[in-house]
C-alpha cells in the first residue's frame, strides 16, 4: 500500500479541521493543533489500481501574524488550502500561503472553498477566481456541514499521486 | 633552465609510463577486466565460500540479506509446486502433528500452572491489588514487575517525509497505530527543532529520548531514516547502541530504496529482520531468597506460645467451670454465681442449708482442687425431697429400731418403739419443715409394752400433753385485708381447737395442772399503727368470742392484739390469729 504525506492548509476559522473531522481516521485530539500547531490523520483511499493511505497533517490556522512552519510540509506530497467563501480575506491569506508553500516546496495543491452551504458572500469576481484557480492543479467546492465535496477532493489528490 | 630541462623530462616519463599502462592494461583498465570477467567464475568460486563465512562472521549481515531470497524462493516454490511439497512432507506431517499437539498440551499445562501460581500467591495477589489500585491490567503490571526493561514496539521511519517503513512488536495490547504515531513523532521532532533552534549554529535539533512514567521513547535519527522504539522499564545504553547498529545497517541495506521512496513501503518488509534485533528484553533478577527475618519470625514465634498459654489456661478454666457448676446439683445447695477470677480461679456464691454437704467436702469428692475456688456461702432452708429425706434418716437414725421406706416421697416408718419413742419421733417429725408429717405414717410401728403402765406414767402424759399442746399451738386463724369477721373455715378450725383444748383439760387435770390459752390478733402493714392494734385485737377477740360460744370457759382465754407483725416474709400471712397454750403446776 502507497503512502501519501499531504498538509491541510488555511487561514484561521476557515474550517479545515471540521472538513475532515467526519472524513478521516485520527487518534490525537484537537488540542494538539494549539500545543504544537499540528495534528494527524489518516484516509485510506481507493482509486481505480490502488489503496492509498493519505497521512493528513492538519496544520494550524494561518495569519498574517503568525509564522508559517515550513519544516511541517517537509516530504509532503501535496497540500490543500482551504478558504471560506463568506470571507474575502480568507482568499487572500490563502493566496499568502500558496506563496510561502511554493518557496519551499514544488508539490501540487488544490484549493477547497469551504462553507458552500452558505451564500457566498466574499467579493472576488469569476474573472479573478479563475486566475487564482490557475495557481493549483484542482479546485473543490466544500462543506463541511453536508461533507460535499470531501471525499471527491481525497479521491482526486490520491489519483494524481498516483498517475 | 636546468630545472626546466628537469622538470619537461619527468612530465614525459609520466607521459610515457601513462601510456605503456594504457597498452598493457588496456583504456581504464580494460585488459584486466576483461580478463578477470573471463575468469570471473573461476575466481569466485574459489573464495565464494570463505567470502560469505568470513563477512558473516564479521557482522552477520550475510545471514540478513540472504533470509528474505530464501524465504522468497520458498514460498514461491511452494506456491508452484505444491503438490510435490505435500508428497515430500506428507510423511512428515503425522509426526509434525503430534509433536505440535504435544508441545502445545505442554505449554498449556505450563501456562496454567504459572497463572495458578501467579493467581494464588501473595506476590499475585499483591500484583492484582496493585496492577487495580494504578489502573493497568494484570499482565501488564506483571510485565512491568517481571522485566527490568523491555522494548515493546519499534518504528522504522522515513526522515523526509515522517512515513512509517516497517514497524515491529511483542504483540502486547500496547501496540499503537504505527502509521499516525511515527508522522506525529516527526512533527513533535520538527516542533522541538523549530521552537528550542539556537541560532548560533546550523545544527539541527533532535529528540533523543522522550520519558513518561511507564515508558521511553527512544528515537534514533539517521540522514534518510529514523529508528523509534518504546521501552517499558529502566532501558539501559545497550539499547540505544543496538538502535544505532541497526540504524546503520539498515541505511547500508535499503541506501537506494531510501533515496527512491515514494510511499511505497514493500520494499521494506524484509527490514523486519533487523527490527527484531531491537526488541530486546531483560527479566529483573530475583530477590535474594535465603535472607530471612529471624527477628520477626522469632517475634511472631514468642507471641504465637502466648497465645497458646492463654488459650491451655483459659480451656483448663473453661472445664473447671463446668465442673463447678455442678454444685446446683447438690441436694441443699443453690448456685448464685459463677465465674472466673484471674487466670485459673473460680468465684463461687452460693445459698447452702446447713444440713447438707459442705462446699469443702463437695470439691474434694468430685476431685476438685479447693485452692482453685473462691467460695461464699449464705444459709437457707431447703425444701428439696432428697435434703428432707437426709434430714428424716438422720432423725431416726436416733431410734435404731426404726426403719424408713421411700414411697416417692412419703416415708413410711416401721419397727418397734415404746410409745415414748413413738411420741417423741412423731414430735421431731411433726416439727421438720418441708415433710409436712402425717401421723398414719407412724401407724406400721409396733408398740412395746402395755397400754396401762403408758397411762400411769406421768412423763409419758406429759410427752403426750406437749405434743397436743404442739399441735393447738400449730393453729392459725385467716382474716381478709382490714377485716376481723371470722370465716367458716376459720370457724371449722375452731370448732377443732376447742375440742382439742378440752381434751387437754381433762389430761391436764390429771396431772393437777392448769391450762390456758392465749389468744394472739395480728395485722400486716397496711393502714396506721393504731388502726392495726385495734385490728389485731379485734381479731383476737372475735376467736375468743366464738371459743366461748363453742364452749371453753371465759376464765381459760385470754386475747391480746400484738398490732402489726413487721417481717417482710411474712406479708398476707400477717393477718391472723395464733394461739398458745400455757400449763401451770397446781391446777
């Protein structure tokens, strides 16, 4: 069975750790993310040849006065920003992270607008959305209230890791 | 220009021998390999084997990396060839079989014995209390007790991306799930790394060793992988030597498969081998068995004889009690009291009648030793028929020709007596308490001598006048509470004391003596002084009023009312009437 490292990334409140919370199998609780910034699942995903087991490091909520810990997307395979699209800013720090992540690593991402099952409210037009877009191999609508678009986003990085 | 000339001609020795190294070994060495790959054969096969006993020897690692080609090949061949295998082992099996039930039946009956042992023992039961009181199951606190450390679980770990390689185990409940384990290990190392990097050197900080109270984390880091493992007890060095040894080794086997992972870890099952190598465990020496503590044992020795000194005295005690107690038996004797005084003693209080067996004499004939019982005694008269029956011997034991028959309890008296001795017998019967004498129990006697020379003597009529006096004297009339009326009982008991009297006049008479009686009134308590006088006189001259009436002249009676009669035993019996009857010479 192929094993995968790949990082949860996102501003703070975006809700990435209730996006997979439902999703994943995980022992460690949430307090680790406030201890030491991180914590980790893991997903056993079937595609069309294999199992892949994603190892999900669910890396604490990013700001823009909070330090980036590069060190945790060492050997990462991929990585996943989350973003919350009844919040403009969430995109923008989004953006901040994709920038930090490419310094340091050359891994696929894919981006996750979360909170779908809320009216969008954020004020970024389509035109500058699909320019955004261009900057990840995939983007997924999400919520993590119904689970949409969860396990098509899993089953997706798991194939492209695969490919 | 000399050392120019020099230097030009060295530079094309070089030259030349650069090139005649060329012709006889060929462009980089070609000539020589080629002749050696001709050979190649020959020349390994000659060594081959020393080859492989010498690097074995040397660090065993031979045996590691040929046990999974063999382990391969085996299974393959017998996942071909099956059939010829199950024809090869077919006769192998039967034996195989019953060795393995043997062994397990063995092993079965080991494993009890030790659980048993452990289950029953104070040490087990000690365990059991303890492995309760902390929170753990039994086995495991009976590994913690039992190994002075021991390596549970060990993680082999890819550096780079903080995947799980291989991991092995005992197969204890304590295993974790590996996998998520070893990629938080890495973060936790990348956390430390990252928050206590001092910036004064570019050296990366690593964990090394993570303690809690049951276990050790001990991490061992390479350049492309690291090796964890999870320690119960004291873990001394040689762990974390073999850790490294196997590190190493591990990085010299699997350099390539390393560099090229790509989450596939299959290539690193055959690493096991190594792995194992780490689970090490140490079982914690006994203690020292033969030292013992003389002084407690002697101590507990001392208290255990006291013990059973008190316990032999207070059985002794215990019996000598139930011996004692049987002084209640006693005809006359009455227990009050019994129990023990001291260690050995016994305090006796009992009631006795004077006429029985003293408490002395009992003890020495039931074989009691006297020193051994404190005894107070206080008299009483007993009604008991076997005291009475003593007393009643002991009377006639004064007229040795009279003989006593028991019908139950009523004595009937035979043998021959003067008339005298019949009277005085029948006045000593008549007066002892409890035998309530009747005289037809003196009617078998046979009397000797005559009727006439009886009547003459004067001190038989005498005896004869005392003992009817006696009787009278024995009377006593009933009254209710506060009365003085005289019932018809009361009545018919006078009508019997005046013709008693009468009949004493006449014998009286004859004696020349004169007779009177005396009327005696009393009361109980109950009312005043002076109302109670004047009852008991009432009383008292009531009889004498009936006497009268019935006959016995006024001048032989006299009444008298004593009042009250104060004794507590007396009670109701306290309202009555007595008599006496007085004689005087010259009548």
């Amino acid at each position: 069975m192929i094993q995968k490292k790949i990082c949860l990334l996102g501003a703070t409140g975006v809700g990435k750790t209730s996006l997979v919370k439902q999703y994943v199998e995980g022992i460690f609780s949430e307090k680790y993310l406030t201890s030491i910034g991180v914590k980790i699942d893991k997903k056993q995903v079937e595609t069309e040849n294999q199992t892949v087991q994603l190892m999900i490091w669910d890396i604490e909520g990013i700001d823009r006065y909070c330090g980036f810990q590069a060190k945790y997307l060492r050997g990462a395979s991929a990585f996943i920003i989350v973003t919350d699209h009844t919040r403009s800013q969430s995109l923008v720090e989004g953006l901040d992270i994709l920038k930090m992540v490419k310094e340091v690593a050359d891994i696929p991402g894919v981006l996750a607008v979360n909170k779908v099952d809320l009216p969008a409210s954020w004020h970024w037009s389509e035109t500058e959305l699909a320019e955004i877009k261009q900057g990840f191999v995939q983007f997924f609508n999400t919520s993590a209230k119904t689970g949409d678009g969860v396990e098509p986003m899993f089953t997706h990085i798991a194939k492209v890791l695969t490919a | 220009m000399a050392d120019l000339n020099e230097q030009s001609s060295s530079n094309s020795d070089t030259a030349q021998m650069r090139q005649i190294r060329q012709l006889v070994l060929g462009e980089d060495g070609l000539h020589v390999r080629q002749t050696l790959k001709d050979n190649a054969r020959e020349l390994v096969g000659e060594v081959f084997t020393e080859a492989l006993h010498d690097r074995e020897t040397q660090d065993g690692s031979v045996n590691k990396v040929l046990l999974p080609i063999v382990e391969k090949s085996v299974e393959k061949s017998i996942a071909t060839n099956s059939d010829r295998f199950v024809s090869y082992l077919y006769p192998l099996i039967g034996s195989l079989v019953r060795k393995s039930v043997t062994a397990f039946i063995t092993e079965l009956l080991e494993k009890t014995n030790t659980l048993i042992e452990n289950s029953l023992t104070i040490k087990g039961l000690t365990w059991r209390f303890k492995a309760w009181q902390s929170g753990v199951t039994f086995s495991q606190y009976a590994a913690s007790q039992t190994f002075a450390f021991r390596v549970e679980q060990v993680f082999l770990i890819h550096r780079e991306t903080g995947l799980l390689l291989n991991s092995v185990s005992l197969g204890l409940e304590l295993e974790a799930d590996a996998d998520m384990v070893s990629s938080m290990l890495t973060a936790i190392n990348d956390f430390v790394s990252d928050s206590f990097n001092t910036n004064t050197g570019k050296v990366e900080q690593n964990l090394d060793v993570v303690r809690t109270d049951d276990f050790t984390l001990l991490l061992k880091k390479g350049p492309k992988a690291s090796v964890v493992a999870a320690i119960t007890g004291n873990m001394p060095q040689g762990v974390a030597n073999q850790l490294q040894t196997t590190l190493e080794e591990i990085h010299k086997l699997y350099d390539k498969e390393l560099d090229k992972f790509d989450g596939d870890s299959i290539p690193f099952n055959n690493s096991e081998h190594q792995l194992r190598d780490c689970l090490m465990t140490v079982l914690k020496p006994e203690h020292d068995s033969s030292k013992k503590p003389w002084m407690a044992w002697t101590v507990v020795l001392l208290i255990l004889l006291g013990c059973g000194f008190l316990l032999v005295k207070r059985w002794n005690s215990h019996e000598l009690m139930n011996q004692v107690r049987l002084i209640d038996n006693a005809p006359g004797i009455l227990l009050t009291s019994i129990e023990t005084s001291g260690l050995e003693q016994i305090q006796l209080e009992v009631l006795r009648d004077p006429a029985s067996v003293s408490i002395q004499e009992w003890l020495e004939l039931n074989g009691i030793d006297s020193n051994l019982v404190i005894f107070k005694e206080r008299a009483y008269l007993s009604l008991d028929p076997l005291l009475i029956k003593h007393k009643t011997e002991k009377i006639i034991a004064d007229y040795p020709n009279v003989k006593v028959d028991w019908v139950g309890d009523f004595p009937k008296f035979s043998g021959n007596v003067t008339n005298l001795d019949k009277l005085l017998l029948q006045g000593e019967l008549t007066k002892l308490i409890g035998l309530n004498f009747q005289t037809n129990w003196l009617d078998d006697l046979i009397i000797e001598g005559t009727e006439s020379t009886a009547s003459d003597d004067p001190e038989l009529v005498r005896a004869i006048l005392d003992l009817n006096i006696a009787k009278i004297d024995r009377v006593s009339i009933a009254f209710e509470a506060g009365q003085s009326d005289l019932s018809e009982q009361a009545i018919e008991k006078l009508i019997s004391v005046k013709q008693q009297f009468n009949n004493l006049i006449e014998v009286a008479e004859q004696q020349e003596l004169s007779l009177g009686l005396i009327i005696m009134g009393a009361s109980d308590t109950v009312g005043t002084v002076s109302f109670n006088k004047i009852l008991s006189q009432k009383r008292a001259d009531n009889v004498k009023l009936k006497l009268q009436e019935l006959g016995i002249a006024d001048s032989r009676l006299n009444a008298i009312g004593l009042g009250v009669i104060e004794l507590e035993t007396a009670k109701d019996a306290a309202r009555k009437v007595m008599f006496n009857v007085v004689y005087f010479e010259g009548g």
